[in-house]
C-alpha cells in the first residue's frame, strides 16, 4: 500500500479518471481532426474545399454554427487565400488553423515559404491525395512531401486516433518553436474511414494546451516590421535561424509527445519515429503514413521489424541511425517519387546511414501512387525483398 490505498484500487481509480476525461466515439479521421481543432481553440480559420479535405472543412463550420466552437471562420476564394489568411491572422499574434490537399497544397506553394520564413505557429491539416495530372483524386504524399523544403515541421499519422492526438499536440510544437506545422492523413484511408477514437476532454486539452501567448506580434501600440527586405549580407543569417529552429524542434517534438502521453495515456514512440518489432532483428521496413498498419500485421510472421517515420521534417537522422544499428538491411516503403531521382524518404534514409558503422543494406519501394493498392501479397514481396539484402529501388 503507498497512501493508504493499494495498488489495485490505485490503478482502478485511474482508469475511471481516464473515463471522465475522455469518450470514446466511432467516427472518421476528418472529424477526429474537426474535434482536435474545436478543443485547441483557434481564434481564426481560413478554409476552402478540396476533396478528400472537405469533411475537415465541412464539420468545422457545422461546429461554429452551432456553437461548439468559438473561431472566425473565413470563407476565402482560393487555397492561396487561405493560407494568405492564416499569415495575417498568425503575424496578429491569434491562434490559426487551416487544412487542405493535393493541388491545394500546390496552389499555397508561395505563401508556405513566407509563412515559415516569418516564423509563424500557423497549423495545417493535409489529407495527402495525389497530384496532377492525369487527374486523380486518391491517395498518395507525393502532394506533402513535394513541399519538404519550405521549412514546415511535417507529421505524417498512422490512423484517426493519431491524426487526433497529433493536431493537439502541433499547436504546442508550432507555437513554441514558433514554425508552422502540417499534420499529414493519407486521404480517405484515414480522412473518411471510421474507426473508434479518443476524445480528451475540453479540460484536459486545456492544461496541456494554455491560451497562446505570441512573443512577437504585430500590434499598433507596439510597431514591428515583419517581412521586410533583407539584403544579402543579411538574408542568409534568416534561413540559418530557421535551420536552427528545425533541429531545435526535434526536441521540443520529443517532450510535447511524452508531456501528451501523461494527459492521454497515448505516445507515439519518440514523437519522432516509432518501431516495432525490432529487437534482434535483421531487417527492417520503414515507411510512414496508414501502410505501417499494412506492414504491422505481417512483420511478425516475415521476421522483420518496422520503423514508422512520423516526422519527415525535421528528419530524424540519429534516431534512425540508432534503430537500425544492428540491422543487415532496410528496405524504404513510400508513396511518392522525386522523378528524375528516387523515392524522397529513400534518398533521406540512405544519407542518413551513409558511412555509419553498421552501413545496412537500404532498398527503396515506391508504392501506392495514385492509391494503386498496397496488398498483404505486396507486403510479403516486399519483406522478402528487404531480407534478400540486394540494394535497388522497385515500383511495386
């Protein structure tokens, strides 16, 4: 007994604490994320509609219609105009939300460089679809993953839960490495498949996330200028304060997923991968995105273990290093492709393990482009792949 209780009843009151604090509802990874984003409390939220977005952006009206949340909604011509919202709104120092995909990502191209480059804790949702053209409106990350370098932090999820508990936690990490933060769903997979889900209460969100407080804003009664021209002598020193900023994040992602894991019970291995599977093992699968649940189910009886990169930027490099420090061979799972090159991932991860000690055997796959299915037969071919340790890059 510790305090004049024992253990077991310890453990029981915890568990009907953890009731009260959330409720447990069957509904799909677009209004997981519409839950995530009423409980954060954003002040402003520019949307426009882009399939498979709009559930994201439908609910979130229906929630400030009727009052469950408190936002100014702005109804914007275009996904540019939205992201352009989010700039103003964010550089007036109120919390800002918006989400899209595919071409719409595209379309914001200009204005996400700007918005990191005046470091502002913007939030976005992407449920990751496929660019054009041919037209396709199913899923893959070529959309996301093509915008790596205009230094926004990128989550990418596994499942709704995740897509729920990752928005929570990326205001946080937006706001306090102060870089605007994408949370990637792979579109229908996670978007408008329904699935049970946590939802934290109102309360709890509350603690964990507190009212934001910008350290920077522009206000009248305290003139800044942001964005203004820099020269050369001075416009090199901005981008290394952002590089600095992204390695710092690594960090800051580390400690908001353990400091969300004493609120919800829930982590996400380090916040920045997480493994499975993978002591003692020889071989590895590494991807990110729903697929990881596709590659979960068969590692056991393949014999292989699994890394799920959950942030492709900042890009875990020493984590990855050490997951794989006794691995033989990994083989690069992903749905995207940088034509001309290789799978995105692939070419991050092999420089990553470049000259390491254990130098493991690295294989790409490319995938599930356009949502061409990744079948359990895929899987098996993969993993077998991985394990005949012959370096090359395959489309599956």
């Amino acid at each position: 007994m510790r305090g004049g209780m024992p253990a077991e009843s310890r453990k029981e009151r915890k568990g009907e604490i953890m009731k009260k604090k959330e409720a447990k509802k069957i509904m799909s990874g677009a209004h997981a994320v519409a839950e995530a984003v009423r409980l954060c409390r954003p002040d402003v939220i520019p949307m426009y509609p882009i399939t498979p977005q709009t559930k994201i952006s439908e609910t979130i009206a229906e929630m400030s219609a009727d009052g469950s949340l408190d936002a100014e909604i702005i109804r914007v011509e275009s996904e540019q105009s939205a992201i352009s919202a989010c700039v103003g709104a964010s550089a007036m120092g109120v919390r800002t939300y918006t989400a899209t995909a595919s071409q719409g990502i595209a379309l914001m191209h200009e204005i996400l460089f700007i918005a990191s480059g005046l470091r502002l804790p913007i939030v976005m949702g992407v449920a990751n679809r496929s660019l054009s053209a041919p037209i396709n409106i199913w899923n893959d990350q070529q959309d996301s993953v093509s915008q790596r370098d205009a230094g926004w932090i990128q989550l990418y999820v596994e499942n709704a839960q995740e897509a729920f508990d990752t928005h929570v936690q990326t205001f946080k990490i937006a706001e306090e490495t102060r870089l605007p933060t994408m949370v990637c769903l792979d579109g229908y997979l996670i978007s408008h498949t329904y699935e049970p889900v946590n939802i934290l209460d109102a309360s709890s969100v509350s603690r964990f996330l507190p009212r934001y407080k910008p350290k920077v804003s522009l206000n009248p009664s305290n003139p800044i200028a942001m964005g203004t021209l820099a020269t050369p002598e001075h416009f090199m020193e901005f981008k290394k304060q952002q590089q600095e900023a992204m390695e710092n994040a690594t960090g800051v992602i580390k400690r908001v997923n353990r400091e969300y894991a004493s609120v919800s019970e829930r982590s996400y291995g380090n916040g920045l991968i997480e493994t499975t599977n993978l002591d003692g093992k020889e071989h590895a699968i590494i991807t990110m995105g729903s697929v990881a649940g596709t590659a979960r189910s068969m590692l056991e009886k393949e014999g292989i273990g699994m890394i799920r990169v959950k942030a492709m930027r900042p890009f875990p490099k020493e984590d990855i290093i050490k997951a794989c420090q006794n691995i033989r061979s990994v083989g690069v799972l992903e749905k995207d492709v940088s034509l001309g090159s290789e799978g995105s991932l692939y070419t991050e991860v092999r420089s990553a393990l470049y000259n390491t000690g254990s130098k493991p055997k690295v294989l790409g796959f490319i995938a599930g482009l356009g949502g061409k299915d990744i079948t359990l037969d895929d899987m098996k071919n993969i993993m077998k792949k991985i394990k005949s340790e012959k370096e090359n890059v395959s489309w599956v």
